[in-house]
C-alpha cells in the first residue's frame, strides 16, 4: 500500500499547479461530503455575515479589541499550552 501511494504522490507531484489544486479539492470534497450550498450561496452568506457584524461595531453593540490585545492574549494561550 505504501508504494503505491508513493507513486500517486510521484504522480500528482507532476501535474501543474492548477491541476494539484483542482485534485485537492476532489479529495478534500470525498472526505467531507458534497458542499450543501452552491459557492455563490456560501459567498452571499458570508456577506451577509460580514455586512451584520459590521452594522453590530457600528452600532456600538460590540466592543472593538485592538489587534495588539488579541495578539498578545493569542500569544499567553499559546506559551501556557507549551508549558
């Protein structure tokens, strides 16, 4: 079994660029299942998305963070879980 990954890898290492991504998502898709939305759904969800967060800091009904308090909290979870 080894070897004959071995030689799929080999194999898909030959393809062009475009060609391993498109294979990529071929194999990621066979172990997750099919996408319940189309890609332009997903990407009108996420705007939505996007558009309703933004209204919410607008608003003031959520607290803005500076990105240097979430980088340095991201770093302190990071270095305890190190520890």
């Amino acid at each position: 079994m080894a070897s004959s990954i071995d030689d799929i890898e080999a194999q898909a290492l030959q393809l062009t660029p475009r060609q391993r991504g498109d294979l990529i998502r071929k194999l990621i898709a066979s172990l997750e299942g099919e996408a319940a939305d189309s890609p332009e759904a997903v990407a009108r969800a996420w705007d939505e998305e996007i558009a309703r967060r933004v209204a919410e800091m607008e608003s003031g009904h959520v607290a803005w963070i500076p990105v240097e308090e979430v980088f340095q909290e991201l770093d302190e979870l990071f270095a305890a879980r190190i520890r």
